[in-house]
C-alpha cells in the first residue's frame, strides 16, 4: 500500500478532469487500432539527417548549398531541384540541407520519401502521411492524396517534402502535393533526379546540378576513405584519377584498398586503365569500372554471391539480414554451412565485410541493409551477362543472369527467361494477368512476385517450367497451392507473404523430403494442418502476423525436432487449451521442450503458459540468440523487433529468465506484482568493459510495479553502455533509479556515471520520487560511522552524466528542483557538457516545483536556449511562449495558481498534446496505450 493519502487524493481529481479525454481514445479505438503506432514504418518518425561516414563540405559545392538554403526561405518559390549523375552525392546534399534547415528552425516538419525508377502511388502517399503523423481511413489513392493535400496547404505547419531520384515526369497533384501556393504557406518541395529533363517537364523553375568533384577535392575525399594508404602517392593518385571525380566510386575504391599492400593497388590500377567501358543509365561510363572494380575485389565468392542477392530487392529497400540468410542458406552457395545458426554467422560476416567496402550501408537499423541505387544497378549489370545454354544456375557467384521487373505491365515470350537464373518480379496493375501457357526456365533457382493489386490466383502449372527453383517468395496473392509446386523437388524455402491461401494446405506434406524453410507469416491461415508435423526436415517455421489462426494441432511443433526458428502470432495465445468442443487439443507449450535446437522464437503465452513452461523447459532461454517474447493475458500487436522480452500483468519473474538479461535488447515490465530490483544473471559480474547484464539493453519501460525502489545498483548502471530510452511510470514506491549502495563491493564512490547514448528519459506518476541518483552522506547511528543516508537536493546532479540527451519528459513527480548547477558540467571521463544536447522538456503536474530555480537554470545554464516554449498554468488553457522570460512574467503575475506544465521544443499541431512523438520511436511496435488500458482497466 502507498501511504501517501494526499497524493492519492490529487492523482484521483487529475483522473477526472482527464475523463472526457480518455472517452475521446476509447472512442478513437478504430484509429488506434490502424494507427501506424503497432507496425514497423518504412522512415523514422522524424528522419534523422545524420551526416554520412565521408561527407565533406567542398567549395565546388558550397554556393549550391547556400543557394538551396536561400530558396528554402523564399516563400515565392514552391519547388527546387537538384540534379546530377547517379553517385554525385544528390541525397547526401539535401539530407544535409533538411538537417540544417531543422537546426534553423525553417520548417516544423520535415519528411522524404524516395521515388525510385518504379514509382507506387500508394506507397508514397502512405510513408508521407505516416511520417506526417497523420492517421487516415481512405483506402483508395484519390482519397489519400486530398488528405495529404489538405495537410500540405492548410498552412499550420512549416513543412519541407523531400522526394528523392526521380526518373520520370511526376504529376504532383496526383500524389496529392500542391505545386503552386505552398510557399506562402511556409512549405517547400526538394526533388532530386539524374536529368534536369523531368524538372523542366514538372515545371520546376528553380533547380541547380552537382557535378563530378574537381581533382583537388576528389584527391581530399580519397585520403579521408583510405587514411595512411602506405603506398607510393603517384599510385594512389592514378588510382584516384580513374575514379573519375564520382564521389561513390572514390569511396568504393578507396574502402576497397584502404590497409592493401602496394601490389593490390597496381593490380588495381591495370584494372581500371584496361577494364572495358559499360553503360549504367545515369552515370558516366568511365565510372562503371571503378565501382565493378570494388565487387571483383571481393576476396570470397560468398561475399559476391551475397552482394548479387541484393539486388533482387526493391530499390531503396530495407534490406532484412534475416531474409538474406535463408535465401542465402536456401540456395546453397554457403561453403560447409548445414545450419541456419551457421548460416546466420556466415552472412553477418559477409554483410560486414560488404559495408566495409561501402558496397552496402546501414539499413533503418543493425538488423537491416541497404544498397546505394547506382550499386544496386551495378549488380543488376554484373548478372545481364549472356550465360551459356548449359551453364548452371548452381555456379555462384559466375553463372548468374537476373532479370528484375518491378513495374512488370505484362510477361514476356515463354522462352524470354530460358537462361535466367533468378526472377524478380513486382506488379502494381489492376489488368495484369497471367500467362497463358507455361514459361520456360529451366535454371531458375529464384522467384520473387509480388502482386500489390491483382486479385487472380496462380495458374495450376505457372510453376511446371521451373523444375530446379529452390526459393520460392510469394507475397500478396491470391493462392490455392498449386499442384506445380508441389512437385519442385529441390525446392527448400517457400514463403507465402501476406497471401489470401484457399484450398487445403495439407498437400504440403508432398515437400517434406527436401522443404527446410516455411514462412506463412501474415497469411489468412486459420488452422495450421497436422500434416505440417511431417516436414521433418523443417529448419524454420514461421506463422507470425497470421492474425486469424486459432489452432495449432498438439503434436505437430514436437514433430519438428530440426527447427531451430520458430514465429508465432502474436494474437495466437491459445497454448495448453481444449478446442472443438472437447475433440482436440492445441499445442502445449512443454513442446519447445523437444526442440533442442531452437535458438530463434518469437512467441506470446498467457501467464499460466508462462508457469508451465519455466517448470518443464529450464534451459529453453539459454539457448536464444534472437528472441521476441511476451507473456500477457491480454491483446497485442505482432512487432518485428529482436531481442525483445515484455512481461506483464503476473506475480513475479522467475529466474529463468534472468538467462536473457544478456541478450535482452528491449525490455518491459508491466504490473509485475512483486518487482522490488530488476533481474539479472548472478553469474554475470559487471566489466569495466560493458559484458553482464543489460549490457546489450537498449530501451526499457517500467509501469505500474508498485513494490519497486530503485532499478540499477551503480555498477549495473555503469554497464548500460548501449542504452537508449528510459521509460518509468506510476510505481508508487519508487524513488530513485539507481539505488542498492550497501551490497556494492566498491563501495560509494564520487566517480559520475555516464550514459552515453541515452537519448530519452521519461519519469511520469512516481509520488515517492527523490532523485536520479541521490548524493549520499555518512553518519553515525548507534556509535557506527560507516552507514550512510540519501540527499536528495534535485533530480540530477553531478552523479550522473547525460551528454547526449535530447528530449527529456517529467510529470507529477513530488520534486522541488530538477538540476543542481553541478549537474550541468562536463564529466572527468567526457568531454561533452551533460544535456548540452537537449532539444525538448516537458515538465507538467509537478506542483512543488520552484519557478525561480527553473528560471536560473534555463536562462544561465543551458547550453542551448529552447526554441519554443508551452505552458499550463491553473485551468487556463495552454498558451505559447516563445521568450522564456515571459513565462515567468506570465507565471507570477497571478501567484495563486500553481505550475501546471511547463514544456519547451517543438510544438506539435495534430492537437494530440499528451502523445510523445520521440518516446514512440522507441516504443512505437509495442502498442503501450491499448497495453495499458487492458492492464489497468481504464
């Protein structure tokens, strides 16, 4: 029980004058259930502009950049382009542009989508609204494009659209972007393209191009990519000089030979002065041979093999690791890999060693990867070499010819694909049909289709002609399983995305003496046949997303002794129950048991499932390399992200799973009855070094566990060297984060400790809050000098160290002061101030706080002055400030109200005032506000 009556009290008046609000989101369940809060989204919330590895301010360059900038402010100018070859550097430029008209404070929102040589209405509408934070219902793309138009010309918000490679003449009012009016309305459109043709075809009357890198600065960007090259110079620059001045083959080059020795960059230097010339549309053909130049250098055929891979994927795709290692496993090229837990290694290597040559970048997070477009169409051109009639698909990476077609309008003659050896294939037209006899690949290994709108289904013998396909990756069709495919005997991996299957799925038992890797996910799929159990040579299993499955037979996941990935819906809960009216059993949880090669699951069980499974599967989690589990009674969303363990609604967590607190890269605790410290593995003892627990935690969200105190002992603390976003909320018996001094073998010490990537910190509904990370004092108690008490003057003082903060929410915390001045220095151990980063505070409902220590801290010591400002005083309704001296003058002109909020960053306009846009990159996939409504009832 929480002894504080009269915090009680005040927390009971908040409820109900926060009732009608709380009608409003219920009564907005239809949205939030569509809203894009619950499914990964394809950009950030608010794209982060983060300069890339290499980029360098040249001069060639600067007055393009000041011209942009100039025009951005122009509210006569509408539209401005930026065109040049492919690799120039055009998206480096705007990004660049975009991340210093936000630090201008020029625009409230900026949003990019990329167009790409296959441009999808749909898809574009769809990432624009969403990056916009706008939830809408119109399914059809007129009706998106006059909710984006209206969003785009209503002049609320300052807006820049970013629409990035386009390669055709765009009508924008079709997409639903106004092109003439916009910059009255303080909005901007930024377009980049290869040719300056599509711009003079859209009317854009202001547009500048960047061209190839003069020698000097081209020269200056080769020594940042390769650093001490240990070469003679006079190679190095000849090398340089091939490259052409095209800022992608310099870095590709460059990473290639950077620490080779002197005979590598002659070889090198032959292959460029002799290699023939080749055209990649948009691109100069002097600059094909340095960027072929980076694939021939790959030293392993795997790391070629991967490469090629890539390009079957959508242009500016996210690229998924995971989809490369089956495919890549699937296929077969991986020398002396027979598992997928070795097959995962393998590619993780591979697609490092890819980065490393700059031939891929960073996706949208670790477990994702990208291809440059200039790349992507080089590998497209390495596989449209003529193979022979009787080469063989199986020769990787040599005999490989790729056909990729996503804008396919119609199929080709039924030879056109004889000598091709992987097809990719997306189609995004109401008409499209199949063809009408079958066509003829006899050394296709591959096949990816897609199908956006088609609502035909799959021929009988579409599949006849492909009699060596390994991989078959159907997504968003319309399927009865044809009888063609179950006759592919080489086939090992079969993916039927997001397809409606119709027709009895039970034939699959015809691929269980070859099919290793079976993906149903977000199919239509109620029931999951028994025959599946006699796929014994499964490796993966995955039915994630199913959202309509029901049953899973008892026996069949036991059957599967070689699985060592397995996914499961998250709305699937029914483990352990009695189903068709008594005549079946579901599957029981004590089944993974059997699995003991499992080192993948994503599952979600209720709490009674919870307790059977740690008391018959002891040693299931130690196991895990990659894992998604939740334990709760109620619903959720299905969310891609690894390593996420969420508990919630149960008495206590059991020891077992202090086993994934090593691993655990997201974690949430709910109602967790008995909570008083976070668990961890004693084994484990914290390094200076970062390894024990939590050392890979990156967010964690605490909420309403009313028995816990504190979080971390200080050297647990010192461990979360990768954490991120803290999120804790209404446990009433909390009062400090760090806490547990007295069971320290090192004592207290004076040493801060740093958090070196936490960017976001919310502490909300903690009645018994004193401090971050109280100051401690000794004094003596009964003759005995050595216990020691709390201090608690402020929330954060010199104990604690955030150099990277940015966004920073308190509320209802029963505090007087947040920052002591010691707090606002830098630390011993770091050379950055602590919250010099900080763009955004919100303080709200803390009633004891002093409003002239506010105002000394804001004004004096804040490195960086808010740029704009909220506030909430009494019951008044929330005024904007923009000068910080006028709030306060705004505060005491009327003494008798109480500090209700005080907030200050940037200032949302969707009217949603207590939704945290940052906090909800972190914690977007797991849907918290339904989560916390069934929790708590409300």
């Amino acid at each position: 029980m929480c002894p504080n009556l009269m915090w009680r009290h005040k927390r009971g008046k908040d409820a109900d004058d926060r009732k009608s609000e709380v009608t409003k989101l219920i009564n907005r369940s239809e949205l939030l259930e569509t809203s894009p809060v619950s499914h990964d989204a394809p950009f950030q919330w608010e794209p982060h502009f983060d300069s890339s590895q290499y980029y360098t301010k040249f001069d060639s360059r600067a007055s393009v950049f000041d011209k942009i900038m100039e025009a951005l402010k122009d509210s006569r100018i509408d539209m401005i382009g930026v065109h040049g070859p492919g690799g120039v550097g055009k998206t480096t430029m705007v990004k660049e542009v975009a991340k210093e008209a936000k630090n201008r404070g020029i625009f409230e929102k900026i949003v990019l989508a990329v167009v790409s040589n296959d441009p999808n209405t749909s898809k574009l509408q769809g990432d624009l609204l969403l990056q916009l934070d706008i939830n809408y219902k119109q399914t059809s793309e007129l009706g998106r494009a006059d909710v984006l138009r209206k969003a785009l010309s209503n002049g609320k918000r300052k807006i820049l659209v970013i629409l990035d490679d386009l390669w055709q003449v765009l009508d924008l009012n079709e997409f639903g972007i106004p092109i003439s009016g916009l910059g009255d309305r303080g909005c901007k459109i930024l377009l980049t393209s290869r040719r300056e043709e599509e711009f003079k075809g859209m009317e854009v009357r202001l547009y500048f191009r960047i061209g190839y890198l003069e020698e000097r600065e081209a020269w200056e960007l080769f020594k940042k990519v390769t650093g001490d090259f240990g070469v003679n110079e006079s190679i190095a620059r000849k090398v340089n000089k091939r490259c052409g001045g095209l800022p992608l083959a310099i870095v590709a080059v460059g990473a290639t030979l950077k620490d080779e020795e002197e005979f590598e960059w002659c070889n090198a230097l032959q292959q460029l002065e002799n290699s023939p010339l080749k055209y990649i549309e948009g691109i100069d053909r002097a600059s094909y041979t340095p960027l072929k130049l980076s694939y021939d250098f790959l030293k392993e055929k795997d790391a070629k093999s991967c490469f090629l891979l890539c390009c079957l994927f959508p242009e500016d795709a996210d690229i998924s690791i995971d989809d490369l290692v089956k495919y890549s496993f699937a296929l077969g090229f991986l020398r002396k890999v027979d598992t997928l837990k070795a097959a995962r290694y393998r590619v993780q290597a591979l697609v490092k060693m890819l980065r490393r040559s700059c031939l891929l970048l960073n996706g949208k997070n670790e477990n994702f990867v990208k291809m440059h477009d200039v790349i992507r169409d080089l590998a497209i051109s390495i596989t449209e070499e003529k193979q022979t009639e009787h080469g063989s698909g199986h020769d990787w990476p040599g005999q490989q010819q790729f056909v990729v077609d996503h804008d396919i309008r119609r199929w080709p003659g039924n030879d056109a694909w004889k000598h091709h050896t992987a097809i990719s294939l997306t189609n995004n037209d109401d008409n499209f049909t199949f063809p009408c006899s079958v066509l003829d690949c006899p050394l296709v290994h591959t096949l990816l289709l897609k199908l956006w709108k088609s609502s035909l289904k799959i021929p009988n013998d579409f599949f006849q002609g492909m009699k060596k396909a390994r991989v078959l990756d159907l997504n968003d069709i319309l399927l009865a399983l044809p009888s063609s495919v179950l006759e592919l005997d080489h086939l090992r991996m079969l993916r039927l995305k997001n397809c409606q299957l119709l027709g009895d799925l039970a034939t699959m038992q015809n691929l269980k003496n070859h099919i290793e890797i079976l993906s149903l996910e977000g199919s239509t799929i109620k029931e999951l046949p028994q025959e599946i159990g006699e796929l014994t040579r499964l490796q993966s299993l995955n039915l994630s997303g199913c959202e309509s499955l029901k049953v899973i037979p008892k026996g069949v996941i036991s059957n599967l002794i070689r699985l060592e990935e397995l996914y499961v819906a998250y709305n699937f809960k029914e483990w352990d129950t009695i189903i068709d009216g008594g005549r079946m059993s579901n599957a029981s949880i004590v089944e993974l048991k059997l699995l003991t090669q499992l080192i993948v699951l994503y599952i979600r069980i209720s709490s009674r499932s919870c307790r059977i499974m740690v008391q018959e599967c002891p040693d299931l989690f130690e196991k895990l390399i990659n894992f998604n589990i939740l334990i709760f009674d109620g619903y959720s969303y299905y969310n891609q992200s690894s390593n996420v363990l969420k508990i919630c609604g149960i008495h206590h967590i059991d020891d077992e799973f202090c086993l994934l607190m090593d691993k655990v890269d997201k974690l949430i605790l709910w109602k967790i009855q008995d909570l008083r410290f976070l668990p961890s593995k004693p084994q484990l003892q914290i390094t200076p070094s970062g390894e024990g627990s939590f050392n890979k935690l990156t967010c964690l969200n605490i909420y309403s566990c009313d028995r816990i105190k504190y979080l971390f002992s200080p050297s647990c603390a010192r461990a979360l060297q990768q954490l991120q976003a803290l999120h804790v909320r209404e446990c009433c018996q909390m009062e400090q984060i760090i806490g547990d001094y007295y069971h320290e073998k090192e004592g207290v010490t004076d040493e801060a400790i740093i958090f070196k990537r936490l960017t976001y910190i919310c502490l909300e509904d903690l009645p018994q809050f004193r401090s971050f990370y109280p100051k401690m004092e000794k004094t003596t108690i009964g003759g005995n000098p050595s216990n020691w008490t709390t201090i608690a003057e402020s929330i954060f003082n010199e104990k604690v160290s955030f150099p990277v903060l940015e966004q920073l929410n308190i509320s209802r915390l029963p505090v007087e002061d947040i920052w002591n001045k010691q707090a606002i220095q830098s630390s011993k151990r770091s050379n950055k101030v602590s919250f010099s980063q900080l763009e955004e505070v919100v303080i709200s409902y803390c009633e004891n706080l002093d409003c002239p220590k506010m105002k000394t801290f804001a004004s004096r010591q804040l490195c960086l002055p808010p740029r704009r400002m909220r506030a909430k005083v009494g019951d008044e309704e929330e005024v904007e400030i923009i000068d910080l001296n006028a709030f306060f003058e705004f505060r005491n002109a009327d003494s008798n109200h109480k500090m209700k909020a005080i907030s200050w960053g940037d200032v949302f306009d969707n009217g949603e005032d207590d939704f945290d846009d940052y906090g909800k990159k972190y914690f977007d996939d797991d849907n918290l506000t339904k989560m916390y409504r069934e929790i708590t009832g409300r």
